[in-house]
C-alpha cells in the first residue's frame, strides 16, 4: 500500500485585522452607569479584545469586527444600547459569485487548515444556480459509506493526468506504455492567475505549495529563470503555459518538467507533435476556452490521438464566455463527458476544468460531472486576504497587500487552504462510499440533481415547473 | 400516560429483576399553559417604538394600548422602556388605540427594527424565530396583527414553496375539540406494545454534550406533559432523566457512547441511529471543549478531546447485519420498540422497505438540511436530500411494497413550524421529529456557534456550567410545553379547515397542497 498523503500544515494568522460580519453598535451617551456591564460578560471576551485592539492601533484603518453574533449583550444591556449590525465592509467584500461567505471561509481554511465547523443546520437558500443545484449522494446500510477521515480506511484522491492507452502492450516479460502519464495527488491544479492578477512574489508562493502539496502549479515562461528558488526542486511541480507572447523554455527545464499546457490553434496538432518529438516524457495539456464553441472544441480535440489532456476553463465565475445565456460549468462539463463516452474515448484523455471553483465542494462536484480534475487561481489569492475588489492596479493600493507578501506566508495559507480541501474532499468521498477519486469521475449516480429530484418527486404531484 | 404503561404489570415478566430494582417512580408534569417571558431584559423585536424627551408622562398611551406596551410601574411617575416585542407595529394605525397617533405631545415614533435584517437566515427568518419565541411564551399561536410570517421561512424551496389548498369555508360539521392529532408508533402488529403519542411529533436526539443537562430535562419534562417522546441522542442516559424514563427514546449509534444494556432495557423505545441528516455519511462529532468532566465521565472517554463517532456501523454492510443489529436491541428489551434513523440518499426507499424487513417499527428520515450541534459546513449543504422530497418518495415505495400501514414513518430535518409538520404529513409522513425549533423556543438566535469553545451563548447548547446557569429547567419546560400547545393549536386548525377529525386522515394528501413554483394541474 502507497503511503498515505498527507499534507503537513501550520496555522498561518492573518496580516491584516479580520473582516468579521457582525459588528455591535454602542450608544454610549445614554449609558446608566450600571456597572453591571455584559461587555464584561462577553462569552467570547470580545469587548476586552477590542480594546486591546484599539489600544495598540497605529492608524485608523479597521474596526474590530469579531463579534459572534449571538445577541447576548443586546438583549442584557440595562439600558438596551447596544444593536448588532453587519458590518459595511464584510458586505462590499467579493462579488455575485464570489460572495462574502465565501472569501470568509476561504480565509479561515487558508489561516487554519481546518474544516469549516459549525453548529446549528444549514442556513442558506434551498437550492441555487450552478453548483448549488446538486447535491452529493451517500448511502447506509445497502451502500456503506467510508470512515475515511477519522477512521481506518484509506480514501485515495490522486489521480492521472496524460493518455491512457486503450488496451495493455506487452513487450516482452514487462509491461509499459508508449506514453506518458503523471500522478498527483489531488485532482487538483494550481492555475496560473489572470493578467490582473499575476505579481511577481505570488509565482513562487504557488509553486512552493505546489511543491509542498505534491500538485502542480503552472506558470508563465517569462517567469524563467526562477531567482529564489531551487530549479532542481521545483521543476518537477511546474507545468509551463505556453503561448506566442512568452518566451520559449529552455530545453534544461522542458527536461525537468512533467507537463506543459500550450494554447489552442489550428496548428496545435503539429505543435504538439514538435514538442513530443523534442520531449517525450512531457505531458500536454491544451488550454480551451469555454466560449461559444469550446465544447464543440474540446469534444474535437479529445477525440484526437494526438491529444492527451484538454484543459476547459469557463470564465472566473464559472459562465460560458461570450454568450447571452451562459451555460454553467458543471453542465458544460457533462455535455462534453457525456460526448466522449458517447465516442467511446472518455478514458482515453484527460479532462481538467476550471472557472468557478471556489469551494472544495465544487471541485467534488466538478469531478462528478465528469472532470478528471479542476484547476483553481482565485481561491488561492483569497487565501492570501484578498477581497476581490477588483483595484488591482497599478497606483490603487490593494487592501491584502499582495505586492509584497511574504513568501513564507503565502506558500503557508495556500498550503493550508489545500489541506483544507483536500480534507472535504475525503468528507464527501467517505460519506459518498468512494475510496478513489478516480472513480468519482463522472459518477453522476453519487449525486442528486435538483431539476431531476423536482421533476420525479414534485413534477408528478403538481405538474410542471413554471 | 402513554398506552404502552397498561403493559407494564408484565414488566416483571419480561424486564431484569436488576431494571426493575433500580427503576425510579415517574413523575408526572402537568399540561399547564402559562407565560414564560423571555429570559433576557430586552426581547427582540420586530418593531421599536421610540418616547422622546416630549413626552409629560400623561398616561395615554398607557390607558389605551391594550398590548401592554407601555408600562409604570406602581407609584412611579417615569415610564419603564417600552416594551416594544408586544408592539404590533403599523398594523395598529388603523385602530382607535394606536398610541402614536393619539400621544397629545407626539412624543412617541414606531420603526422598524434594523436588527431584523441579521437575526436569523434564509430558513429560520427573524418573523419564524420572533414567532416561535412568542409562541414558547405564550402557549398560542401569535395574532395575524402582530405580522409574523410564522407559516414558512425564506428558503426559496421545499417547505417554503408549499401551501394548503384550504377549503373556502371550513367543515361546519367538525368542533376542533374533536380532532384527534394523536399518532400510532407501533403498526406492525407484533407482541410488542401499542404505544401512542398525543401530538404527531417528538423531540430529536440531542446528546448530553451537545446540549446542556438543563436542556435535556426540559425537554424530557414537557415531553412528558403532552405523552410523547424525548431522545437522550448519543451521549449516554443522565441518572436525572430516569424520571421519565417511560418518556425517553434511548439512541444507538456508532460510537456507542455510554449505551449499556441497563439503558437499553429503561426505555419503551430504542433508536438506531445511521446517520444524521445535517453529516450523513460523517458520524458523530463532539468539539474537544465540549468534552468536560461530565461529558467525559457519562461517555466514559478521555477528557477534552474531541469525540467521533465513526462510520459506518462496521458491523453492518447489509439489510441481514441491520436485522442482526435489531434482533439484538429486542432480545435485549423485551417491551421496546425499534427505531431505525437513517439519512436520506437517492436509495432512501430501498432502505425503508429494508428497514421494515429488519423488523423495524419506526423509520425515521432525517432530510440533508436537519440540525446539530457541530457539521462540517461542506456536509451540512452538499450532502443527500432535502426531507421534503424523501417523505414523498419513501410513502409512496412503502404503499407500492404494500407494508405502508405497517411501519411507523417519520420525518425531520428542518421541520420548523406546525404547517411543516402538517404538510409533512400531507406528504406522506405519520409524524415528524423536531429539534432546532426546541431550541429557538429556549432562546437560541440561530448564530451557529453551538460548537465553538464553551459552546452556545445562550446557555443552550453548552456543557459549561456557568453557561447553562443561563437557564432553569421549569422556565425551559413551560417554554416548550407551551411552543408544542400552540403548534397543536395551529394543526388542529388545519384539520379543521379541512373538515377532518383525526391527524391520521391528513397523512398522503398531496392533492391537499399546492406548490407555488408549478401550474399545478399534475395528476395527483
């Protein structure tokens, strides 16, 4: 048995003062005087950290906002002063998609390396667009589940990424394969970040988790050479995007990579070629836009035996790109899973997606939809105390300081926040009965569609949806 | 008294003589209404009414709010605050009391309580948990002119989407102090007693470490007030709830904390807990700070450290092992009924109709979005499905099976109202399972931090002595005795809207419910 994956991780705080949700409100000036004050008898010894918080304050820039948001002081005041809001600034934080919630999480995962834990049953709206419309399968009894996380078995998240031959080829007493194929273990890819995005201290932060995590980060060629960091050590866990506007890779590092992702073009097909001819051990990826005709496209180029992995990415919040009516990842993954079975070649190439994978759930969800593995760029610089506030400019200053994060710091929290997923995923694999994610792929009979539970359960009851 | 007691002069018969010995006497809590205010100085409320320094204490508002909203206390020349949680808000300005408008010095503003925007969510909203606190305090439903949606939440599905297709006039033929809401448990027909339950609920398995001691008796003790059930959920059974032994369903699940044979045998019902709707698949969980002296001590663990029970039962991969497993708690108890709690994934039917096989009296279906004391929050929204589409689906497998009037099928997981229950029942539920409105009816504000530290602020959810101090156990039991009469009151109305004079006649009627998201003009 392989030894099992672990990975090691280390609480890393935050720099800057956390964004809370709730923020109580003190009208002071009617204040009795009472000395019997429930500040002091905060569960959570807030008041007092506030203080301290305030007392050690160099400049004005954020309010202390840790408040739980359990009404206890409200309703204990004598005099009935104080009022728990929301606070304005954990409102503005995100977008549509990448909603508060969200970022709050992805922080805490990142800080912590934990599970989010809480107490008290689902909150949230009963069912929503995009992956909020399915739900993980699991079963008792007739189909036991696994008790991978805190119990025996051992729950397996790696998985392949290259062709997989169709047949077994013998030659002579050993068996081997004419191409190549690489594991990870996690189906999971970091992406490099957008034009936007890309700063020069978060390259080797990522690919130092990479690194850490035992995945695989991709990077920009113009990035070479790498100044802070070991070539020797870091290469295996680069996969180098290749495009017109970068530069070529020296043949030293094409050597020492295992994957590199090139982008789409009519002469991909040759370009694919060349590089194989050059680098036989190298797996390629091809970058696919999920616009109009990425579907057709990618269903296109997977079926040719030339291509090993077709990498889909729909835009950051996970919409077709480009269209009026956007289809949703999840259901562009399964229109191009469903394709390639169809065509009798879905175990023969790889897919990865990308665009909207914002939670470890989705990355669960992707995978049941059909992807192979996901690929994810923003949580990782929300890990780092980004708020997507979209000022990413130059001259605009950035709220997490990104552009001059500390190297330890970042490669810690996006380690961590790895940790973090790589533990829901065991979660959902267990209670789902799965002991390989390899096997998850495109198992839609572990999950439970809204639109189909509606159709079979209400639809017979009180005719169609509106 | 349960009807399971005139069984009980054979109790020497099939009990230990060691059960018997150690057996207390049971005690008996009255069914009382009566109020139970708040235990907080200032109640939340939907609206605030505002008295400014203007005001020249006349008295007018007092002499005609009939609310009590305004209060002076004895010789006091100063009013007290106002007592703004009783105030109906701008539904009042139509009436001839409406304080503001008749205020000589227009001293007196009503606004709408900014605060109603953060308390709550989408499926507990401030207007439900504002509601169930006046209906734990007052014992009955709260007046239309108070303006609580106390019906559904906001959730945007399921129970929410669900209404009644009320008749125009109700049935003139049925006087509601006829309706029967009490339900059958036992419907296999075997030697085993005959137990009935006045109201078609009970209340949920919540350990001693996820609640506090405080919290479980009072639930045990107003359990006991209406004859029907409380669940010592998988904690161990506390030496204080013995005296309601006859009230008390005992739970099973995989970790086997403090479950003995002598706490087997005590009970006239015992559970076996596969999952839980709100971590199917994830066993249980117990946060290490909740893990003190006497938690550790009933569950016989170390102290401190977190607790999981694990999963799956590793003795059970097959309807023939779950069988073994229930074989196992009858020959064990001789009086018991079985129930089997199970989550609810795609093959939720099969498992019901396998359950009965087993020999279980009692399914209970716990739906994806049920409590708890601490989830990952990954399991808590990604995991199985919502109850209300498994209610529909197991009634109809069991009536296709042709054993749907032998097997007791019951519901939870995010039952929050009484229309939930009685439109869980429309679906095809016998009963329903409730717990988190248990909790809000004791003063919980739904902040989801059950788990954290020392556990609930509220002195609820908590294992902490000075926290659960917060509350005692006869203000607990009066809150929930009362929560369960006005829930009572609202289900019998529902009956008697539709003419029907027993609880048991409500259960399948889909042709009863409308959802607001279909044309509904589907073949029933």
């Amino acid at each position: 048995m392989p030894e099992k994956y672990h990975i090691e991780t280390k609480a890393v705080p935050p720099r800057r003062p956390r964004i809370g949700k709730f923020g109580v409100l003190d009208w002071r000036e009617d204040c009795a005087r009472c000395h019997n004050c429930v500040k002091k008898a905060c569960v959570w010894d807030r008041y007092r950290q506030e203080a301290e918080y305030v007392r050690t304050l160099n400049a004005v820039d954020t309010l202390f906002f840790e408040c739980m948001g359990c009404f206890s002081c409200v309703q204990n005041c004598t005099k009935g002063l104080l009022r728990l809001s929301v606070n304005p600034a954990w409102e503005k934080l995100g977008n549509s998609y990448w909603k508060p919630a969200i970022i709050q999480t992805t922080w805490a995962q990142a800080e912590t390396a934990k599970i989010p834990v809480s107490g008290a049953g689902y909150r949230g709206p009963f069912t929503g667009p995009g992956f909020d419309s399915m739900w993980t399968d699991m079963s008792e009894i007739v189909r036991p589940t696994r008790d991978g996380i805190h119990g025996r078995e051992y729950i397996s998240t790696a998985v392949d990424i290259g062709r997989k031959p169709a047949y077994l080829n013998f030659q002579g007493e050993s068996f081997r394969t004419d191409v190549p194929c690489l594991s990870i273990q996690m189906p999971l890819i970091l992406n490099v970040q957008s034009a936007q995005h890309t700063l020069p201290k978060l390259g080797p932060a990522t690919r130092e988790t990479a690194r850490r995590t035992d995945l695989i980060a991709m990077a920009r060629p113009s990035e070479l050479p790498f100044l802070t960091e070991d070539p020797q050590k870091i290469l295996p866990y680069v996969a180098f995007c290749l495009s017109p506007e970068e530069p070529v890779v020296p043949p030293d590092a094409m050597r020492q990579t295992r994957l590199v992702e090139t982008y789409d073009g009519p002469d991909v097909v040759s370009r694919i070629q060349r590089l194989k001819d050059k680098y036989p051990h190298i797996v390629v990826s091809i970058r696919v836009p999920l616009d109009a005709t990425g579907i057709h496209r990618a269903v296109d180029l997977a079926c040719r035996e030339e291509i090993e992995v077709v990498h889909v990415l729909a835009d950051a919040n996970g919409n077709q790109i480009g269209v009026d009516k956007p289809l949703f990842l999840t259901d562009m993954i399964r229109k191009i899973h469903t394709t390639l079975i169809e065509k009798g070649v879905r175990d023969e190439v790889t897919l990865i997606a990308g665009g909207g994978i914002a939670l470890a759930e989705h990355m669960a969800k992707a995978i049941i939809c059909g992807a192979d593995l996901v690929s994810i760029d923003l949580p990782l610089m929300i890990g780092l105390e980004c708020h997507l506030c979209d000022r990413c400019e130059p001259g605009r200053s950035c709220p997490a300081k990104l552009e001059d994060v500390p190297f330890d710091y970042a490669a810690g929290r996006m380690t961590n926040l790895i940790g973090a997923w790589h533990d829901q995923l065991i979660e959902v694999m267990g209670a789902m009965g799965m002991r390989e994610a390899r096997r998850l792929r495109g198992d839609v009979g572990r999950a439970i569609f809204f639109e189909d539970l509606e159709e079979e359960t209400f639809g017979k009851l009180f005719g169609k949806r509106k | 008294m349960a009807s399971f007691s005139a069984k009980e002069s054979n109790l020497a018969a099939i009990l230990p003589a060691k059960t018997l010995e150690t057996r207390v006497p049971q005690v008996q809590v009255e069914r009382k209404i009566a109020t139970a205010p708040s235990r907080y100085r200032n109640e939340i409320s939907k609206y605030i009414l505002r008295r400014s320094h203007d005001c020249i204490h006349c008295g007018k508002c007092a002499e005609i709010c009939p609310y009590g909203v305004h209060v002076r206390k004895g010789s006091y020349k100063l009013f007290c605050e106002p007592k703004s949680h009783l105030c109906i808000g701008p539904a009042c300005e139509k009436t001839s009391h409406y304080c503001v408008a008749a205020c000589p010095q227009k001293a007196l503003q009503i606004v709408e309580n900014p605060m109603m925007e953060i308390l709550g969510d989408y499926r507990w909203t401030a207007d439900l948990i504002l509601a169930t606190w006046r209906m734990a305090e007052t014992g009955h439903v709260p007046p239309a002119e108070c303006g609580f949606e106390h019906r559904v939440g906001n959730s945007g599905g399921g129970f929410d989407k669900l209404r009644f297709k009320f008749p125009e006039k109700p049935s003139s033929t049925v006087s509601k102090d006829e309706i029967d809401t009490s339900i059958e448990l036992n419907r296999r027909g075997d030697d085993r007693p005959q137990i009935r339950i006045d109201v078609p609920w009970y209340g949920g398995g919540m350990s001693f470490g996820s609640v506090s001691n405080v919290t479980q008796l009072s639930k045990a003790r107003a359990c006991t007030a209406w004859n029907t059930f409380t669940c010592t959920g998988e904690g161990g059974y506390m030496e204080r709830m013995r005296p309601y032994d006859d009230h008390v369903i005992t739970q099973v699940a995989t970790g086997l904390f403090g479950v003995r044979e002598e706490t087997i045998q005590r009970v006239p019902i015992v559970e076996f807990k596969y999952a839980q709707g709100a971590k199917p698949g994830l066993g249980g969980h117990l946060l290490g700070d909740k893990n003190t002296p006497a938690v550790a001590k009933m569950r016989e663990a170390v102290l401190g450290i977190s607790l999981f029970s694990p999963f799956p039962f590793h003795s059970v991969y097959s309807i023939e092992d779950h069988m073994k497993h229930l074989d196992w708690i009858k020959h064990i108890n001789r009086r018991a009924l079985v129930s089997t709690k199970v989550s609810t994934p795609n093959d939720v039917d099969m498992v019901a109709v396998g359950s009965y096989a087993a020999g279980s009296h009692i399914l209970h279906i716990d739906g994806g979005y049920g409590g708890t004391g601490a989830a990952p929050d990954i399991a808590k929204k990604n995991i199985a499905m919502p109850i209300e589409y498994a209610i529909s689906r197991v009634h109809k497998f069991l009536q296709a099976e042709g054993v749907r009037d032998k097997l007791t099928l019951i519901a939870s997981g995010g039952i929050r109202t009484a229309h939930d229950i009685a439109k869980s029942i429309a679906l095809g539920a016998d009963g329903v399972v409730i717990g988190t409105s248990e909790m809000v009816a004791l003063g919980c504000v739904r902040c989801n931090r059950c788990e954290s530290g020392r556990g609930c602020p509220r002195g609820i959810a908590t294992t902490d002595a000075e926290l659960a101090a917060k509350m005692n156990i006869e203000w607990g039991t009066q809150r929930l005795i009362n929560l369960y009469n006005a829930w009572r009151e609202e289900l019998v109305d529902i009956l008697w809207r539709f003419g029907m004079r027993s609880v048991a006649e409500l259960r399948g009627r889909t042709d009863l419910l409308m959802h607001l998201d279909y044309t509904n003009d589907g073949e029933q």
